[in-house]
C-alpha cells in the first residue's frame, strides 16, 4: 500500500512545519492540483502515480473533484490531526465516498467517525498504524449510509431545528403562537448585529 499525501489544507504555521518534516520521507513529488478532472482522470494521473514504484508520495492541493477520485480509491483517508478541530469535513467526504477513516479523537472527530464502524478513532501513531491494519473489517456502505444519515443536508437541518426549538422551550408551538408569544414579552428576541 501507499501513503499518499494531499496539500497543507489549513495553511497554519504548525501544519507547515509538519509537512516540511514528512517531505524528508517523500519519494515522489508530483503536482496534480493543475490536471483537468474528467473521464480518464484515473487513467491519466491517479494510475501512473499508484502504479509507480515509491511508496510516500506527495500529490498538493486538491480541488474538490479531484478529492473524490482520491478518496474514492483510497483504502482508508488518515486524519493525524493534532488540534481540536471543530468539524472536519474531510472525514465526511471521506466516508461519503466510502473510505473509512483513521484518525487521532481530538476535536469534533468521536463525534463524526463511529469507531469501528466508519473507521477507527485512535490515540497514538502506533495505534493508527495498528487500525490501518485492520481497514478491511469496515464495510464502505457504512461509511455511505453514517454520512447520509448523519450529515445530509435533510439531516442537518432537522439536526438544527431540534436544537433550536430546545433553546427557544418552543417544539409544540405554531409559527403564529411564537410570533404572538415575542409581542406578548414570553419569549426572548434575539439581539441581531
């Protein structure tokens, strides 16, 4: 198998300093981020990469198109992240391609991958090396389905709603009877600006 590695995403100063230490490892250097992203895409530029004989390979930035063909025929997406990140969309593109994930439980991660179910969330590299190991037992439908489930845009609106409706105490109540409760003084209005 492969390590390949996809662009400095968020561009922070610790971020730089990471990748600058993996390119020391790097056997192949190729910039894709430029390559039309069509019908041949796998032929004319993922084969030739994945086919060659290096083994770490730096591929740049991605546009989003491109993102799916990777993801796509990736065995598993690893997420080494070492900040609390707040919501990573990767994971969820990830597994809406169906590629599981492997990645370190900090921020939002244990709240978006279902540990042995769409991937694995781990604590140390050597358990990510570990889970890598174990890829294969995790079923890409899940990943499909946890992401369609989960973080559809239908979703994600019904997800907010409910929230909404908690903070406000409102959940029984018709559009009419909040807009009658706020000129009644009931419930709070919300300061805009």
């Amino acid at each position: 198998a492969k390590l390949i590695l996809a662009g400095c995403v968020q561009d922070k100063r610790e971020d730089r300093a990471f990748f600058s230490s993996l390119m020391k490892s790097v056997d192949l250097i190729v910039d894709v981020g430029r390559q039309p992203v069509n019908d041949d895409y796998f032929d004319r530029v993922m084969k030739p990469i994945l086919s060659s004989d290096e083994q770490i390979i730096y591929i740049g930035e991605l546009d989003t198109a491109a993102k799916k063909h990777w993801f796509r025929h990736a065995q598993a997406t690893l997420f080494p992240i070492r900040w609390g990140e707040p919501f990573g969309m990767v994971l969820i593109e990830s597994m809406a391609s169906g590629t599981p994930i492997v990645a370190f439980g900090r921020g939002a991660v244990r709240e978006i991958v279902s540990h042995g179910s769409t991937g694995f969330v781990v604590d140390s590299i050597e358990s990510m090396v570990e889970a890598i190991g174990c890829i294969e037992r995790i079923d890409r439908r899940d990943c499909r389905r946890h992401v369609a489930e989960r973080f559809s845009i239908h979703a994600m609106a019904e997800g907010y709603e409910a929230v909404y409706e908690r903070l406000c105490g409102v959940a029984a109540l018709t559009p009419r009877m909040v807009g009658e409760r706020l000129v009644s003084g009931e419930l709070p209005r919300l300061a805009v600006g």
